[in-house]
C-alpha cells in the first residue's frame, strides 16, 4: 500500500473509530477493565484493612519496599503498584476483553448490532493463544523499555539530553512492537487462524502498512504523556497540593489508558477488515 493510500486508510480507519465511539460500541470491555484497576488501586490505598492486609502488604512491601506501608509512601507507590499489576492484568484479563472489543466493533462495521456475550464467547475460545500473543508482547516490551537504562544507570544525571532521546528512542521501538502484533487479535478473533499464522498475518500487515500500523498504535498512545508528566511531578503534587491528589493523577491514568486502548483497538479492527477483506467480506489474507 503506498504512502498516501495508507495516510487515506488511517484518517478513515480513526472517523470509523470515532463513529463507533460517540455510539458507545465496544465500550464495556474496556470500562471493565478500567474498573479492575480500580479496584487495584483501592487495594494499594486500603492496604492496611482486612483482607487486604494480608495480602496487599507483604506484595507491596516485597515489590516496592518498606516505605510503601506507611503514609504517604503507599500514595506515592499507587502508581508503580498499580503498573505493576498491570503487567499481569493486561495478559490473563486484557487480552480477552480487547479480543471481546475486536469482535463488537467488526460486528458493528458490518452494520450489525454487536453484543458483550457474543464478543466474550467468541474471544474465550481463543483464550490460550490471546494470553500466549500478550504474555510475549509484554516480556518484549518490558525488555526494550529496560534494557538500555540497566545499561546506563547514571545517565539521567551526566547527560539529561543524551537520556530523553534514549527513552524516546525506547518508546519508539516499544511502539513498532506493538505494531507488528497489533493485527493478531483480530486475525485470531474474525479470521480463526491458529495462534502462528495470526503472529505470521500480523507481522505481515504491520510491515506492508508501516505508516498506518505505527501511527494507530503512536497517535492514542501520545494520550499517556500527560499522566506520565503528572506522575513524574508527583512530589510537588504532594507538597502543593495533599497527598491525597496522587489518587486523582491515579484515575487521570486509567482513563487515559481507557481512552487509548479503545482507541486503537476500534481503529486497528476497521483497517484490518478494509485491508484483509473484500467489498463482499471475503478474506485477502493481508497481502
């Protein structure tokens, strides 16, 4: 696909998305999620009551160290903890909940009325492979995003310059590699391929629609600078404000990511199915 053809397929791909989204389609998975966050930042906050003294304290004191069992070290751990958690939830619960989204909003590009049941029951049948596809996409992305700071612990201190094109040349290839597996769910989901030829489908869309693959995942993603700038100001947050507002820049956080999410997912589903399908709905196969 040439360069103007894919900018044409993104600004389309995007409207369809925002379509679909002032219609609240495929809202509900993603609000589920949000709410499962939630209810992990509850925990970190209320560490101290039954029951989740005796769970949440011993994790956050292991995870992130003493200070995070007492006032206001807990405030300041809620984001890390919450992050952290993320990690696993984003794989056992994340990956069916996008794959639920995935199937209500094909569902609604075909002009048919999609269903929460419907879109789980057909995401729980690929359950082990979506798990399997978040599990390795998350190790990946953790890796790239580590790796060169392990490398160069003090180079926030001798060159803050050289350190923010580090971590934005970090980001970048965190960004293509959600790229190259953003189309699995869908080929798994709408496709019914196995678990290696949708990795195989998506790797080879990403690649043949470079321009459009990166900037679906890159443009909703840009979203979270603005939690990660007010987590990064969190001590003079804390010191201007309360304590306490931590919380807010908490929910600032999950809504963001909410808003992302759904983002990419309703566009990256619209433009899998005007790249692999024909005008009749029958599959190309993304060449």
């Amino acid at each position: 696909m040439g360069l103007l053809k894919q900018f044409n397929a993104l600004i389309w791909s995007f409207a369809e998305m925002w379509r679909a989204a002032k219609r609240g389609v495929a809202l509900r998975p993603f609000a589920l999620y949000a709410a499962a966050q939630c209810l992990v930042a509850l925990a970190v906050v209320g560490f101290a009551y039954p029951p989740m003294s005796s769970v949440v304290a011993p994790l956050l004191k292991w995870r992130l160290g003493e200070a995070a069992l007492h006032y206001p070290g807990n405030l300041f751990a809620l984001r890390p903890a919450v992050a952290q958690a993320d990690s696993v939830l984003i794989v056992v619960l994340g990956s069916i909940l996008t794959a639920t989204a995935v199937h209500i909003f094909a569902e609604y590009y075909a002009g048919r009325r999609g269903r929460f049941g419907a879109g789980w029951k057909s995401a729980a049948r690929r359950y082990f492979p979506l798990v399997a596809i978040a599990a390795v996409l998350i190790v990946a992305t953790h890796f790239v995003a580590r790796l060169p700071f392990s490398f160069l612990s003090g180079l926030a201190e001798s060159s803050p310059g050289l350190f923010r094109v580090v971590r934005l040349a970090s980001i970048g290839v965190v960004i293509v590699l959600q790229g190259l597996f953003l189309y699995s769910t869908p080929y798994l989901v709408l496709s019914g391929r196995g678990l290696v030829p949708s990795v195989v489908g998506s790797f080879r869309l990403a690649l043949n629609t470079p321009v459009t693959t990166v900037l679906i995942v890159g443009v909703p993603s840009a979203l979270e600078l603005l939690p990660l700038w007010l987590s990064r100001q969190s001590s003079a947050i804390a010191t201007r404000l309360s304590p306490e507002f931590l919380i807010v820049v908490m929910l600032v956080w999950i809504l963001v990511i909410l808003v992302a999410a759904y983002a990419i997912a309703g566009a990256s589903t619209r433009f899998f199915l005007h790249t692999t399908q024909d005008d009749d709905g029958s599959e190309r196969g993304g060449e």
